[in-house]
C-alpha cells in the first residue's frame, strides 16, 4: 500500500448536468457519492424506442443547464434522498416542484423532458451515465493549464474527488487503471479513463463556451481527461484524507 496524496476537494451534483456543491465530507455508497445526481430530468426527445427510454437531459446537448445550482438543503434519509434547492443564472431559488420543471422546459424547448427523482434503496446509479465516481488529481490540471494556456477552473470537469498528488507527474492516474485506492475505510477500483466531451467548453460560472478545451485536450490527451471509479467497499471520505493506491 502506497501513499499517493490526499483529498483536496469533494463535489457532488445533486441535479444531473447542473452545477454542484463543494463539501467537506460525504458517505460513499455502493453506486458513489451519496446523493450524487439523485434527481434527474428525462429526455424523451433522445428516448426513440423502449431501449432509450431511460436517457438522461444532458448539458451536452444543452450547455445552459450549466447555468444552474443545485444542493441538498436537508441531511441524509435513509428511504429518500433529501430536498434540493436549485439557483438560477439570475438567482431565483426553486424547489424541486412543477415551478421548476416549468422553468427548465423553457430552457430546453423544443425537447420534451420529466422530472425524475431516483431513490437510494433501488436505483443502480441514479442519474449517472456510467460510472460511479470521477477522479481528478491537481498536477494533471496544472499541466492542462500549461498545454492550454488559461488558468482552468476544475469545475470544468465536474470531478467528484480533486486528488492532491504527492507526485509530480501528470496524468499518472491513467496507469492506476485496474488498481485499487484506497481513501479513509472506503476502496475504488480505478478502471477506464474519462473521454470528454464539449461540456468541458462550458465555463462553470459565466455559462460562456469555448472550444479550445476539448480542442487541445483532443489533440494531446486522446480526449480523455480523469479516470472512473467503481466502489469496492463503501465508507465516508473526508477532505483531507489519505490517498493509498494499493498493489
């Protein structure tokens, strides 16, 4: 066992492809982080046969979701996940009511979505995609900077753990792929790398978009940037934590 960093920040998306929350600590559970987009919006327009029934409404396809901010405003129920609060660009507060679901119709018309709120006792990975957790480290992005050449906020990548890493070695987690971490009591197989798309042209505070990220991240990292995690045991991660990569 290895020491390889700590945990420099924690995020966690309650509302699928909106802005998140920056925390302190979070409960790792058998699908990832807690909570983590526990509510979702469908996308029928996507959803052209019984197979794709299920497609989640993705910033990718409408970049002004980024525009919105949403955290859990309750703790952690065992039977539901807790109640959300969403900001808007201009501020206004929304519930996860029919206000809401009215508000984000506007924005995506002409596609045709629903509400979805997933449950933590029965659904596999909520609203994720694919994969259970998103792991970033901090010389990968600095080197990313340099290659771009923009100081790059990390949002960008809507990571879930921002590794500080002991080493100076740039994207080195691509070679923890088939290894296992280890953070507090919880374990993470590391097991494919993550392949962007244009939502990392989305600037997470001004909703303002530029090519150039997944231009360059294209041309020198194959367009992968972060590798994906899939929980092994569960536990609590804490800011702060030992990062352990283990033989």
């Amino acid at each position: 066992m290895k020491s390889i960093g700590i945990i420099q920040a924690i995020y966690r998306y309650p509302v699928k492809s909106f802005q998140g929350e920056h925390l302190s600590s979070v409960d790792i559970e058998r699908y990832g982080l807690y909570g983590d987009r526990g509510y979702a919006f469908i996308d029928h327009t996507r959803s052209t046969d019984a197979s794709r029934s299920n497609k989640k409404l993705n910033a990718k396809f409408v970049p002004k979701l980024l525009a919105y901010s949403s955290k859990y405003v309750a703790d952690r129920s065992n039977n539901e996940f807790p109640p959300i609060q969403v900001t808007a660009p201009d501020g206004r507060i929304f519930q996860w009511n029919e206000e809401l679901f009215e508000e984000i119709r506007a924005v995506v018309s002409p596609r045709e979505i629903s509400p979805r709120k997933y449950s933590p006792e029965h659904d596999d990975l909520l609203g994720v995609d694919e994969a259970s957790i998103l792991i970033t480290t901090d010389v990968s992005l600095a080197e990313l900077e340099k290659i771009i050449g923009v100081e790059t906020d990390i949002r960008r990548f809507r990571p879930n753990f921002v590794i500080r890493y002991d080493e100076p070695q740039p994207f080195e987690e691509f070679d923890w792929i088939g290894k296992t971490v280890q953070i507090g009591d919880t374990k993470l197989e590391i097991y494919k790398k993550c392949h962007r798309c244009s939502m990392v042209n989305v600037d997470p505070d001004h909703n303002t978009v530029n090519p150039t990220f997944l231009k360059h991240i294209a041309k020198h990292l194959d367009a992968c940037f972060g590798v994906y995690a899939r929980v092994i045991r569960t536990g609590t991660v804490t800011a702060s934590d030992p990062v352990y990569l283990l033989d």
